[in-house]
C-alpha cells in the first residue's frame, strides 16, 4: 500500500517532508461501541518528489476504506453555491455558451456548480461515483453519471460525441491516485479550443499559514502550479491561465487548454517564477516547514499543560478532519481535551478518530464553561468567535493554533 515511486512522473526516491505517524483516517468518528474493536491505522507522510516537485502522501489507503461513509454535500456551505454562480456566469459570457454547448463536471456532487449552467440553458453532465449523490443532481435537473472519472471513461465519452467547451473539477485533482489517466482524460474530452477549470488547495498557502492539519490520507496531493504544469504536459493539456481563490484556506483555480491550442499566459509564468523565488522547488523549503510544525507542537502542548497546572478545563471546537489530525498529530487527548464542540447533529454524541474525545453540542461551552476553547475548525474562525460571544462575553478564550498560537 506504501508508495515508492511518484505518482506524477514515475521516478523513485520520494523525499519525506513531514512524517505524522500512524494516524486513524481523520473523518472516521467513532461511537461508544466501536472502541471494543480495533481502530484501522495508517502511516500519514508528507513526500515531495525532487525529480517534478510533485508533492504527495506516500500511503494508499483502500478507497473502499477511504470513502466509506462518504455524506457530504456541496451545497451545505451557501458561501461555495455562491462561488460557483459567479464562475460559471463568467464563464458563459466568455465563451458564448448556449444550448450547443456543453459543460462537463468531474466530481460534481449534488449539482451545486452546474445547476448555474443548466439554469442559463447550457446541457450539462455530471460524473460522480457516490450514486445517493447522483441521484440527487439528476433529480434537481443535473444529469450525472455514477462512476469514477478514468481514461476508459473519457474514451467513452468523446467516441460518443459528449466534448466539452468547459470542464470544471474543484477539489478533487488532490484525490486521484491516477492523477495521470485522470488528466489525460481531460484532454480527452475537452473540444479542440475546450477549456478545463480546476480548483485545488495550494501548497504555497499550506506551507505559510501552517495548515498541516489538511495533511490527510483522502488528500493524495499538495499541488504547486510547478508540479501541476509537469502533470498537464505530460498528459496533453497546457495551462493557460491561473489566479488565487479564497477557498479552503487559499487555492489555485487553473485553466488549461489541449497542448498547442493556448499558450500559457503572463499569470502562469509570473507565478512560476514566483514559487521558483521562494524555494519550492528545494530541500530547504520543505525543511524549513518541517521545523515550524514541530515547533508549534511543542509550543501548544506546553501551553495546553501550562493551563491545566492552574487546574483550568479546556474544550475544543470543530470535529471536521483537520481537527483530528492537529490532536493525533500533537498527541493531544482526553487527559487535555474534555470535549469537541460541533454544530453537526451528526457528530454529536460520537468520539473524535484516534484520540476519542467526546463530541458534544456547542451550548456545551456555555453550560460547562471550560476557561479554554481550542479551535480547531481555524478555517470558520470569525463565524465561530461571533457564535460564541456569550461564552467570550463571560471571560471563555479561544485558543487559535496556528499559523501562530494566539489567546483570544
Ligand atoms: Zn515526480
């Protein structure tokens, strides 16, 4: 299951960035009874291939394993349906999409992106292997197919007519152990002047704000434009453009064309010369990055215990993935953590992977008022704050983590 080669362009020799051990899988929360039995546990490490500067996790966990219990759904969050509007009607004036046209998503959920092209009288097709979710999209007037996006797919598909002007894939080029078969399946079917769109986390920002608790095994990749544009070549498809999105904490939205149908423009090679700048193609960055995780660790578990010794209670708020990651990663458990805060009814009343706090509702902080939150879900902080200003209000403080431990 380990990977030894990477997965990118092949070459051996993936060197270790981070190693977090033998971490639970970060949304797999337990219940009561689950703790008679063996909780399953993989190596989570952090590689960078020093041949393309691919940067990957080297475990594969089984993606029956993985995606088990696989529930969420796009248009939960309003702030993303909303993103997802402003893109696609930017993307209709621009290429004079109408009813020829048509508009493929991979990954493409509950339909929360395309029902924007659908509604504008664009034919749209959704790919999506979770089939509940599929059939969620087609009945909201988005047809999607319920299988995994492969070449042998693309293949299908462009041999029965169904190109695209427009292909869209947000978040999911950083799960794909196939990255190459998946790309070069974009190529496959995107129209001789086609364009394709792809979101994904950007290390750059990983690495400054010290967002390691996004470092899971569902997330395969920590992608740079560097090593996406060695990927894209590789398989066909050149990027053309690039601009920086405030979503999952900082992302890359690409948009790349079928090799010498566009030329990569002046945001692409400034960008380029930007990560090549600030050393991301070196030993040292990664290094560098390394030490200031390591060094956070050491400096949260000595304040954590430093208010424990004055006999204080301290929660945490957020049981999303990341959460779990920051608490198996630091070793962070119930001697420190009385308890999770969460709004999901769903979380309630489960354990958190690994460390097996309890998970609790949020009016928990004010009935117990421990004199410490933790906040763990940093990517929500000013709704949180705001949602909790009675607990603030009667002297609770959160702690935020990172990208530098502050009391609040
Ligand atoms: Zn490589």
């Amino acid at each position: 299951m380990k990977q030894t080669t990477c997965r990118g362009c092949g070459r051996s020799g993936l060197a270790v960035v981070l190693d977090l051990g033998e971490q639970p899988l970060a949304n797999a929360i337990l219940k009561e009874s689950d703790l008679a039995l063996p909780e399953p546990r993989f190596p989570l490490v952090m590689a960078y291939c020093p041949e393309c500067w691919l940067v990957q996790i080297t475990e594969n966990v089984p993606p029956e394993v993985l995606f088990r219990e696989y529930t969420y759904f796009s248009s939960v969050s309003d702030a993303f349906v909303e993103h997802s509007r402003v893109i696609a009607e930017r993307l209709i004036a621009q290429r004079g999409l109408g009813p020829d046209g048509l508009v493929i998503e991979l990954a493409s959920n509950d339909g929360y992106l395309l029902q924007h092209y659908a509604r504008a009288g664009v034919p749209v097709l959704g790919i999506d292997p979770a089939r509940n979710i599929a059939e969620v999209a087609t009945a909201r007037g988005v047809p999607t197919l319920a299988e995994f996006f492969t070449r042998d797919l693309a293949e299908e598909l462009a041999t029965t007519g169904r190109t695209a002007d427009v292909v869209h894939a947000n978040n999911v080029i950083a799960h794909i152990p196939d990255l190459n078969g998946f790309v070069a399946g974009i190529a496959r079917i995107l129209k001789p002047d086609g364009v394709a769109v792809i979101e994904t986390p950007y290390l750059r920002r990983l690495v400054e704000q010290l967002e390691f608790d996004t470092i899971y095994h569902e997330h395969l990749f920590y992608h740079s434009l560097t090593g996406l544009s060695g990927v894209f070549e590789r398989n066909g498809l050149t990027v053309v453009d690039v601009e920086m999105i405030p979503v999952h904490g900082g992302s890359l939205r690409v948009f790349a064309m079928r090799t010498g149908a566009g030329q990569a423009g002046a945001a692409v090679r400034s960008l380029l010369a930007e990560e090549s700048a600030i050393g991301l193609c070196s030993a040292a960055y990664y290094a560098a990055f390394a030490g200031r995780v390591a060094a956070l660790g050491v400096e949260l578990k000595t304040t954590l215990a430093d208010l424990k010794s004055q006999g204080h209670t301290i929660a945490a708020y957020g049981a999303a993935a990341k959460g779990a990651v920051l608490l198996n990663a630091f070793g962070i458990g119930t001697d420190t953590i009385a308890f999770v805060a969460d709004r999901s009814p769903h979380k309630q009343g489960f354990l958190m992977p690994g460390v097996h706090i309890p998970i609790v509702d949020p009016d928990q902080l004010v009935a117990r008022h421990p004199e410490e939150c933790l906040l763990l879900a940093w990517n929500f902080a000013d709704e949180i704050l705001a949602q909790q200003a009675q607990y603030r209000n009667s002297g609770g403080k959160f702690i935020l983590p990172g990208p530098k431990l502050t009391l609040v």
